[in-house]
C-alpha cells in the first residue's frame, strides 16, 4: 500500500483541528466531526486541550483513502507551542499549509511556510472558511505569491494549471504549443514532481466547517505530495514526541526512514560521551511493544512508517536511531522558536518542592525545550518557556496530572552575554594533590550570531589530544554562566598553552580545570550584556498605523519596512523582547481586534546593564577556586556547575 506520512499546519483560528476532523470522517476513520469549541475533537486527546479548545500536543492519526493509507500529523497552532510543530516537521514528507480565506496571509503562516521551505519539504496550500463573507480565494493567492512564493498555482483552475505544468519542461511546452497538452494522468506526474522539488505549491480551497472541498484535498495529498522514501536497510530514525501510556509507561513516537524496529528487539542506544575517552556512551535496552496511533501492538515498524515504541526508558526526544548521517532533515531542537522567558516555579506547600521538581523533570522531557532548573543556592525552581499560555498550560498539566498547585514569578527575558575585548585566561590546576592541568587560553568577541568557536594550537606533546578533547567538551559547562550569569556566546576560544603531567594528571583533571581558565578570561576582558530582541510581523487596517508605529518605539525598537494595499499596512519591527512580553494584549486593544502579529527571534544586541538584568549564579562560581575544587570533585558525574 502506498504512503503518505503529512503534517497539517496554520495559524490561530484558520480552522486546521477542523479541518483534521472532516479528512477523519471523509476517510471513515470518524462517523462524527468532533469540535473544537465543544471540547470534541479527536485530535485534542489532553483533557487541557478539551477545555481550551486548543491544540497543545502534535497528534498522530491515521487512515486509508483510495487505497493510500495517510499518517496525519496535527500540530498547533499558538506560537507558544512552536516546539511541537517543529518536532513534527522530523516525522512527515509533505505538508498542508491552512490559511484563513477572509483573513488572509498572516504573520504565523509567514513563519511557518518559511521553516517548512527550510527543511525541504513539499507544500500544498488550503485556502479555508470560504464559507465566511468577505471570502475571496484570488485574492489570497495573489498574496500568497506575492508574500510567500510566485510559484504558488491554482488546483481549481485547470487551463491556469496545465498552463504552469507545461512551462516547466521544454518538451511539454512544446505539445502545448501544438494544441496536444497533457492528459490528466501526465499532469498529476509531472506536478506531482514539481511539487515534491519545491517547485511548485498546489493550492485549493473550501470550507472545513461547511464540509466543503474535503475530498479534492484528500486527492491532492495523495496525488501530489511524495510518500516516503525507503532504500536501504540501515536502521534510521527519529524521536519525535513522548506519549504516557497508564500499563506501558512511556512510549515515544518514532518516525523510522530505513531498517527495522520489532517487539523484544534489542536496541544500542547512545546516551552521551565518556568524559575520560570522548567515546559514545551505548547502552542496550529492549523494545517491549510497538503500537499505532489506534493502541493496536503492531509488532514491528518498518522504513517509513510511524508508531509508538515502548521500553526504551527515559529517551530524549530528538534521539537519533541508528544512521544519524541518512536521516533527510536536521534533528535539532529550537530551530524554529526557542524560549526566550524564563519564570520561577513556587509550590503552594514549601514541602512539595521535590515533587515539583521531579514534575518539571517529567515535563522536561517531553519537551526539551521546557527546560528546568533549580537554584540550589537559592531553593528556586526556574522554568525556560516561550510565552505566558504556555505557563498557564504548564500551572494546568501540574494541577491535572501530578496534583500540584503552584504560582509563578514574574517572568523575566533570557539574556546572554559576551566579552567585551580580547583577553587571556589560565589557570594550574595543580593543588590539592593528585591533579595536574594548566591551561591558557586567549578569549576574544566574535561577530554577532557566531556563537562559540573553539580552537587549539597547542602540540599533542604538551597536553595529550585525549585532554585537550575534554577541554573541548567542558566548554559548554564552563560557558553557562559568564560573570553576569547568562549564557556566553559570541565568542572566539583558542587553546594557547599549557600542560599536562604524566604522574600527577588525573583522567577528569581538564573537565574540573576548564571552567576556571575560561572564567579568569572572561573577568579579565569583561561583559557584555546582550538582550533578544525579535522581529515583529503586523498586519494592521490603515487607520492604526500610526498608533502603532509609536508603540513600536515606545519599546525602544524601530520599523524596518512597511507595505500598504487595500487599505491593510504590513509592518515589520525590530523590537527588544524584555519590552514587548505583554504587547500582544496591547496590540490586539490598539487595533480593536482586527490587527494581527507574530514574533520571531532575530538575534542578540548589546543592552545597557541599567535596562536589562543580571541572573544569579548557580552552584560554585570557578573563580572561588577551593570551593568550586571540592564542588567539582564531589560532583564529576553531574553536573558540575548546577
């Protein structure tokens, strides 16, 4: 049976859950729609989801239509749950892209249509709420290709369609010419190539709540987008999502691209890097069952499919089965949309902080951008998320699935920092006996966005290429904090000097050293506090231009370009996001509702200290050296700064 393994995307209100459910019930998989505002949709399976009526949670369903069996991945659409969608874009090998037919191209598809582009995956457009007065799917698509890509056609035009198809090939230009276009059976092929190749976005349109144009989609997805790829026999795959199962445990989807997965197989797993011998930590574990979306044991997952594997314990989402190397796309966490707000979680009972923390662990790993931290200095729990729905989805999950009650602290934005002018770092890790590591590094900014860079011109004879890895791998621990407490970036590192002794070094001795030698660079060039600032998209009526062009620099930022037509402005601003956490409920009062937005992050700029914030420190600062020596001894298999 042929494939086709798809994501569903849009932004806020466009219709995407219904539209889900109408594909469920048009392909017999539903006998019934559900609703979104009744709490009924099939996709929404969290009890959170039901009563919100929104999507938190990617969700994977499948069913047949005319003999191609179709995994549908739904996915969010609030931004604050940008990691779902982006997790999702790991599983599938063709898209839909939903856009709202009144409202037309909004800043969210923008972001979505542009991630998708980047990891190369096909895409057919569904102009949605035909149904809606004001509705004009010409219009939109002008927009589309205008907004988004000029080759965006039409499906529900059939000359305009033929007409695209054969300017593409010399050859069918030609028959077209001699009045002998394609037959229909020629054109699905060659669109169906010209889409899969990115050269070419099917649109169509209908309406999902008015069960309009259901099926001329289903045929599109079927037609037109690419089923998966399955050559070769080496295992590959990826973790995409965690699902708790109350007999099984957890269970993690997985999207396999080659080889096989069976029940009671034994997996070799990659759980990190030895810090003696900078070799992959591999462990065995066996996969207890194997399900689909339907909770049915389906015994094995093979290249292509999608299911719920189950007894390999406490899996990262985003690990790598087998072939890392064949896998189509990048597997990396915050791509899309990283957290950019950090908030203290506090228990309503003092007592119930272990619990709470071991909530948030759970939590974590089910999305590992939701990271948690605790301030063992201070008995804080600090909680990295995108947005404030998604704290109030995170004070509901706490409540409903581990009954814990608890408040929040006023959020603060993640800054990062970096060094202000080039300096030297060392450090000789000589005392208390045994230990022997001496280092020098030279510590210098680098451009904006570069991140770290690290580099060594010391000879093997000197410090032995095994230490002078650890060196390597200790920097993202000695680079977590820099001497304001935030995240180092920007930075050049070069390995200048030092040494090791061939009695006295013990095999860790340059993971404890490292932090030390870094920390002396960074207080000897001092800091630079950098803040995100974000890239705004808005879509405004005319008569609100004004107004918020002046708030725009209010929050200190500035309008880089603007358009106008049919009496609708598109603004773009570069605005810092420590002023702009709460101008979302600003922007939608300012505009009387009818405006709409989207942030994404555009990247670090130096900040005045007097504006931003410096964080406490976690754990044992470097430079205290006795006490971070004991702390770092005593701690070698943590994590040595936390």
């Amino acid at each position: 049976m042929a494939i086709r393994n798809i994501g569903i995307f849009a932004h806020v209100d466009a219709g995407k859950t219904t539209l889900s459910e109408q594909l469920l019930v048009h392909a017999g998989r539903l006998r019934q729609a559900g609703s979104v505002d009744q709490g009924t949709a099939y996709t929404d399976r969290m009890d959170v989801e039901r009563r919100r009526g929104i999507s938190v949670k990617a969700t994977c369903v499948s069913f047949s239509w005319k003999g191609t069996q179709v995994r549908l991945i739904d996915t969010p659409g609030h931004t604050d749950f940008s990691a779902e969608i982006e997790r999702s874009f790991w599983a599938i090998d063709g898209a839909v892209l939903v856009v709202d037919v009144v409202q037309g191209v909004q800043p969210q598809t923008e972001a979505l249509f542009e991630a998708l582009s980047a990891q190369g995956l096909p895409i057919l457009f569904f102009l949605n709420k035909t149904d809606r007065p004001g509705a004009d799917p010409g219009r939109v698509l002008a927009q589309i290709r205008k907004r988004l890509s000029p080759l965006a056609v039409p499906a529900w035009d059939e000359d305009g369609l033929t007409e695209f198809v054969c300017a593409s090939d010399d050859t069918l230009t030609e028959r077209y010419l001699n009045g002998a276009p394609p037959d229909a059976a020629e054109l699905d092929r060659y669109l169906a190539g010209l889409t899969a190749r990115g050269k070419a976005y099917p649109a169509l349109y209908g309406s999902a709540l008015r069960d309009e144009g259901i099926d001329r989609l289903l045929d599109a997805v079927t037609r037109w987008l690419p089923g998966p790829e399955t050559e070769g026999a080496a295992l590959c795959g990826v973790a995409f999502s965690v699902s708790a199962d109350p007999v099984m445990g957890r269970g993690l989807w997985v999207r396999l691209f080659g080889g096989r997965l069976e029940n009671r197989m034994p997996v070799d797993l990659v759980t990190g890097t030895d810090k003696i011998t900078g070799r992959d930590i591999v462990v065995q574990r066996k996969i207890t069952q194997i399900r689909s979306d339907e909770g049915q044991d389906i015994g094995a997952l093979t290249a292509g499919g999608i299911g719920i594997v189950y007894g390999l314990g406490d899996l990262a989402i985003g690990h790598v089965f087998g072939r890392g190397d064949l896998l189509p796309r990048k597997v990396r966490p915050g791509q899309f949309r990283a957290p950019l707000i950090t908030v203290q979680v506090i228990p309503e009972k003092p007592e119930q902080m272990n619990a709470l923390r071991e909530a948030c662990a759970v939590l974590s790993g089910e999305d590992p951008l939701l990271k948690a931290r605790y301030l063992s200095g201070t008995g804080e729990l600090q909680l990295q998320v995108m947005g404030k729905i998604q704290l109030e989805i995170v004070q509901e999950l706490l409540s409903s699935r581990f009954g814990l009650s608890v408040r929040f602290g006023e959020p603060t934005v993640i800054y990062r920092e970096t060094i202000r002018e080039r300096a030297r770092g060392f450090v000789a890790y000589t005392m208390p006996k045994p230990c022997w590591a001496i280092l020098e590094f030279d510590l210098a900014p680098g451009p904006r966005g570069s991140g770290v860079t690290f580099s060594s011109i010391v000879p093997g004879k000197d410090i032995l290429p095994r230490y002078q890895h650890q060196v390597e791998q200790a920097l993202p621990q000695a680079l977590s904090q820099g001497r304001l407490g935030w995240q180092v970036t920007d930075v050049q590192i070069t390995l200048t000097g030092g040494n090791h002794h061939l009695i006295h070094t013990h095999p860790l001795d340059f993971i404890v050293a490292t932090p030390m030698g870094i920390q002396d660079g960074l207080r000897r060039g001092g800091s630079v506090l950098l803040e995100p600032v974000l890239e705004m998209k808005l879509i405004i009526p005319d008569e609100y231009v004004g107004r918020i062009i002046s708030d725009v620099r209010t929050m200190r930022g500035s309008v880089t370009d603007s358009s106008s037509e049919d009496g609708v402005t598109v603004l773009t601003a570069e605005v810092p996001a420590a002023a702009s956490l709460d101008y979302p409920i600003a922007f939608a009062s300012a505009t009387s509702g009818r405006g709409s937005m989207s942030t994404r992050l555009k990247g670090y700029e130096e900040c005045p200290l007097a504006l931003g914030k410096t964080a406490p420190r976690r754990g044992v600062d470097p430079l205290d050296t006795a006490k971070y020596i004991l702390a770092a001894r005593n701690a070698l298999d943590g994590n040595i700064f936390d």
